[in-house]
C-alpha cells in the first residue's frame, strides 16, 4: 500500500494519475498548500522540501519526495511507463528531465505572473510567456512525427507533461497553433485513468477540452 500526499497541481496530478495508469494500490491524503499543511513538521519528515508531493510505499518502506523520482519509482515498481533498457528508456527520461527542468518550472512562472500577479512585472510576464511558447514549439516539432514524447509509446514523460499542458487556459496559450500538441494533449485526455488521477483530491476545477 502506497500513501500518497498530494494536491491538485500539475506536479499533483502527475502521481495521481500514474498510480491509477498502474493499478498500484494507494490512499490518497490531501496537503492543502493554500493553508500552509506543507509546512508542518508531520509532513516535513515525509517531504523534507515541504512540496507535494511525496509517497510513503509500505511495502517497501520507501519514503520519496520529487514528482519525477516518484515517476520512476513507480514504473519501476509496476514495470509499466518506463522501458527497462537501450534508447527507449534513455529517451523517456530525456524528455521527463525536459519536463522537470523547463515545462514544469517556465510555466509555474506563467502562472505566477501571466494568471496571479498580472501587472506586477510587464518584464517577467513577456520572459515567461516567451519561453512557456517556445517550449511549447519544441514539444509540437516533437511531436510532429512521434505518437508521444519518447516517439511511440505513452510513457512517465507523457504522465509528467500532460497536467502542465492541461493548464494551458491559465498560460493564455492557444492549443489551435500548436496542431500535434492538441492532438495529444486531447488523446490522454480521454485516458479513463488521466479522468480519475486529475480528481484526486477531489475537485471542481474540470480538464479543460479545446474545440
């Protein structure tokens, strides 16, 4: 059994949904970061960066902080998402560190500035935004001749990058310009298992569908 402390943000959403596309079993437990419940001493024992999220696997007794470590734990715990070896496994997490180094953090700070703080820093809005749509040209040449990020199989790069994507509404990027973006982002959209693990904690905001 895995304990699973989340919330709903993209880096959330990313375990959730990856312990559903598995079928491992886990109970979730909410960290409500608006309130400040990261920052208690409880969870820093768990998550010594006091982020969300982090797991504790009692099977193992495995305690992991960090989205992405947590990524490949799991895949390699259910020997799903991630090749065992060669390329394959070499170019998934290629673009899962591409993620973690780019998409995840340029676009926290679209969000930051372009949805929170509009008018605070006409500097940071436009350097934020113009990276936030460059790496959305780098994933749209990507996948302009590749089903998914690591070229044919939906992987732990795609569970990473897909909630960060799912706000592009947020980012005020259009999907419509970036024709293999939309494709994809809307193929994992209607994953059943995407539907369940963006819900968990449970939540009114809804995957957003362009047209």
């Amino acid at each position: 059994m895995i304990d699973l402390y989340t919330w709903g943000t993209p880096n959330g959403r990313k375990i959730s949904i990856m312990l559903e596309e598995t079928g491992l079993e886990y109970t979730p437990h909410s960290i409500n970061i608006g309130d400040g419940e990261q920052n208690t001493e409880s969870f820093s024992k768990i998550s010594p960066n006091n982020k969300i999220p982090a797991i504790v696997d009692h099977d193992t007794g495995i305690t992991l902080m960090e989205s992405g470590a947590i990524l490949i734990y799991l895949a390699e715990k259910s020997g799903k998402f991630l090749p065992s070896g060669g390329k394959e496994r070499l170019v998934t997490l290629e673009w899962l560190m591409w993620q973690m180094g780019g998409i995840g953090p340029m676009l926290g700070q679209v969000h930051h500035f372009v949805k929170f703080n509009k008018g605070s820093s006409e500097y940071a809005e436009k350097r934020y935004l113009l990276e936030g749509l460059r790496l959305y040209k780098v994933m749209d040449q990507r996948l302009s001749d590749n089903e998914y990020l690591n070229g044919k199989t939906y992987s732990i790069a795609d569970i990473a990058t897909w909630p960060w994507i799912a706000r592009y509404d947020w980012q005020t990027i259009d999907l419509s310009g970036f024709g293999n973006v939309l494709r994809w982002y809307k193929d994992i959209a209607q994953r059943p298992q995407v539907k369940i693990g963006w819900n968990i904690p449970r939540t009114e905001q809804k995957i957003p569908l362009p047209m």
